[in-house]
C-alpha cells in the first residue's frame, strides 16, 4: 500500500493508475484482507479500481459489477461451490463446534469468518502449542481443512485461520486464471511477504518489491531457479510499495517504459 508520508509513492501511485488504463491492464487484488477492508483502504488510499478482488485469506473471490458505477463487486459462486466440495465431509459449523473444546481460541468478528473461513485470536505466546492442538483435532476426524497462522504486526495478537485444505491465496489465483481465461504467462503478480510466497512461485511472471523481506526475495529466487522458470518472470525490485510495482511492471512490459 502507498504511504501517503512518502510522496514519491503518491505520485507513483498515480502513475500505476494512469498506465493501467492506457496501456489496458486487467487488475486484480489478492490479499488476506476481508471485503469490508479492503473497500474501506482502497477507498482510503485512493488505489485503482480493480476489475476482482481475492480476499479472505484466498476463499473468496468477487468480481466488479460492470452493470453498476463505482466499488460494486459480486460474490464468484462458482468458487465457492468449488470449496464446498473440498469441506463436504465436515462442513465449517461442524468444525467450529469441534474446536470449542479448545480453550484459548477466541472466535475473530463476524465480518472476518465466512463459510470456508474459521479464524481465532490467540495470545501470540500459546500460538504454537495451540496450532498444535488444532491440527490433533483436524487429524482425529480426518477434517478437509489446513491451518495459517501468524502474528498480527501491528497489536501483537496470534492469529488462526483455518481454511479449506490446500486453499490459500495463490490456490485462488490458479482458479481464477483458469476461470477467467488467461494465459499464465499474461500474469504478473506483485508481493512482499511470505504468505505471498506461492503465488511468486507458482509460474506467473512476479515482482518482489524492495520493501520484502529478503528471505522472501531470497526464496522466491531459489524456487524460480529449481523450477527453471525464464529468469526474466522473477524480477526484484529496487523501489519499495507502489513504487516498486510501477517499477516491476514496466520491466515486464505491461507499461510503456519511460
């Protein structure tokens, strides 16, 4: 995301939207975000208008309402029919229920949960033994769900999620590409962070920003080069944020270059 105390990603931002629709690039958000936030920061930040969103952690997906102005967007059944045959044998009620006798998980606010999406906070200090204790839980009644979890950056709380098994934000890229249509190789994907990590991996030409983690860059290198990919579908950039993807996308050609 631009941080409007740096100018130089402002202005880059502004380049980014202006290049996208002269040079007619498709734009798709894919984050861990639920809806609500991330209508409430694009809005915020002023980002572009994109045609999908993936969100809630890669189990839902939506898709902008031609028919209508503005950050209309509609839910992409097909997708969600698709996760539902992976959970048939125990569907996300009956998992909520199993985990109950679990003490220290702390059910997420209603608009963070979903019906292929169970998500916890937990002290950040229990998060492993209880990560632990789910996947006992998952294992005994043979459960179609995988576990992600984390530390929130900016409060320090343990996070849980719990999705349909093999389910994640770059399972929900590969679906939509297929879903949409397009080539692989039409897409670049821009991340900085490990749970971006499949996604810039898994064949598309990528962009690390320069603001990743260097075990991401380092990773996402290694994995190109044992999967000989081109090496020109990984570039790194130099820039950080919004600045690195401007700088990314036109070393992939998407833009005119300067």
């Amino acid at each position: 995301l631009p941080l409007h105390a740096h100018q130089r990603h402002v202005l880059n931002l502004a380049r980014l939207q202006q290049e996208l629709v002269n040079n007619h690039v498709e734009i798709v958000f894919v984050t861990g975000r639920h809806l609500e936030s991330v209508l409430e920061v694009a809005q915020e930040e002023q980002l572009p208008l994109p045609n999908w969103i993936i969100c809630d952690v890669g189990t839902s997906i939506y898709q902008r309402c031609d028919s209508e102005p503005g950050w209309r967007f509609s839910h992409v059944e097909a997708y969600q029919d698709r996760q539902a045959q992976i959970v048939a044998g125990l569907p996300i009620d009956q998992l909520r229920e199993l985990l109950q006798t679990i003490a220290g998980l702390r059910l997420q606010e209603e608009a963070k949960l979903g019906p292929y999406k169970l998500s916890y906070y937990v002290d950040a200090s229990r998060l492993s033994a209880l990560v632990l204790e789910i996947q006992k839980v998952l294992e005994h009644h043979n459960a179609p769900y995988s576990i992600i979890h984390s530390v929130d950056p900016f409060n320090g709380d343990g996070l849980i999620d719990l999705l349909p098994a093999g389910v994640s934000k770059a399972f929900a890229l590969a679906w939509w590409v297929q879903h949409a249509g397009i080539a692989p190789k039409a897409v670049v994907f821009a991340g900085d962070s490990g749970n971006d990590l499949a996604a810039l991996t898994a064949g598309y030409r990528a962009i690390v920003v320069g603001n990743a983690d260097r075990s991401v860059a380092n990773q996402a290198k290694e994995a190109h080069r044992d999967a000989n990919y081109a090496e020109e579908f990984l570039y790194l950039a130099e820039a950080p944020a919004t600045s690195g993807v401007v700088e990314g996308c036109r070393r992939h050609g998407l833009f005119d270059r300067p």
